[in-house]
C-alpha cells in the first residue's frame, strides 16, 4: 500500500501520544527521575517533538550524538497535540497556501507551533520516499507542553542502543520486531485542516 507523501504516524492510545527528544544525561536523566522537565530545560527556546521513533534515531544518532546521549519518550495528552497543530504554521513559505512570503512570516510570528516535513527513515535510517512530522514548539505551547501536557516521559536509550545493535550486527528482522508500533495518526481533516494537509 502506497503511503501518503505527508503523514503523520505515531504512538498512541484514545486519550495520549507519544513524543520523542534527545538531550544530554545532564536534562534527560532527571526528566526520566521526576517525569517532568527539570529547571535547567530552557523554556524560552523552541523545542521538537518528533513522533516517528526512527525520525528520532536518525536526529539523534541512535544516541550517540554529543548532547543527545539521552532519549526521552515523552507521552502528552492528545488534546495538547492537537491544540499544537491546530495552532501551527508550516516552517517553510508555500506558495498555495500563503498569499505571499511576508503573509507566510507574520503568521509565523504569531504560531507557537511550527509543522516541519522531514524524509522519514528506514531501520538503517536512511530517507524514504514519504515525510514524518517534527513539531516545533514555542512560547505558550512550550509551557503547555511541559506544564499541562506531559503525561510520563521514559528512557527508551537502552531500547535504542539493541536495535542498533541489531541492525549493525545483520538482523534487521529482530530490530524491527522492537520497534514502537506506530500508525496514521488522524489529524488530516482535523487539526492540520488549515495547513490543507
């Protein structure tokens, strides 16, 4: 079955989704110990939440990468998800859907959330022909997401490190077995509508 270009596909369950980031022990660890964000999170930057599991290994190296040594699955409400696409705008200019590029930029000012389209991978993360979501995350939305929305945020670096593993040692059939099992996430008509995705 042929996949949409734009999709988004995602962990979740009727009232929860899951989320992945990447951060040093330093954040990442204490985040696991006290299921919330810990005070050195930098609530003033823009953050990105990415739902596709191997969207994140291939940010993040599998957690190797310097600063992303700790990977987070961090599970939200999916009232706060669809709240942050229904008040996103896309990254990027697109000329169907803007009227024209300084309309695109006002708009962007005023989002706290923006809707990135980034290749999706395969298990040896490699770009497949479809796109996965990333979600940027700014100003309200930024408090949202770490004061309303958070529901529980796990380490899944061991789970990361063994399908790796797997994968460099010759079995992808056992690493894709422990893959998070994601599906099409139904925004389309919903909270994406206004983007005419």
């Amino acid at each position: 079955m042929e996949r949409p270009q734009r999709e988004i596909r995602a962990t979740y369950g009727s009232s929860t989704i899951t989320v992945y980031q990447a951060y040093s022990p330093s954040l990442g660890l204490p985040a696991v110990r006290e299921g919330r964000f810990p005070a050195g999170w930098k609530r003033e930057r823009m953050t990105w939440i990415k739902p596709s599991f191997l969207w994140m290994m291939y940010r993040c190296g599998w957690g190797a990468k310097p600063g992303q040594e700790t990977v987070l699955a961090v599970e939200i409400t999916r009232e706060g998800f669809d709240w942050a696409l229904r008040n996103a705008c896309l990254s990027s200019y697109d000329r169907g859907l803007h009227s024209d590029r300084g309309a695109w930029q006002r708009q962007l000012k005023r989002s706290p959330a923006r809707v990135q389209w980034d290749p999706e991978r395969d298990l040896r993360l490699r770009a497949l022909p479809y796109r996965s979501l990333q979600l940027g995350l700014s100003g309200e939305a930024v408090r949202r997401y770490a004061d309303e929305w958070t529901v529980a945020i796990r380490d899944v670096t061991p789970l990361a490190h063994e399908i790796h593993g797997l994968v460099s040692g010759g079995d992808p059939e056992s690493a894709a077995r422990l893959l998070p099992g994601e599906a099409p996430y139904p925004a389309g008509g919903g909270p994406l509508a206004h983007l005419r995705l």
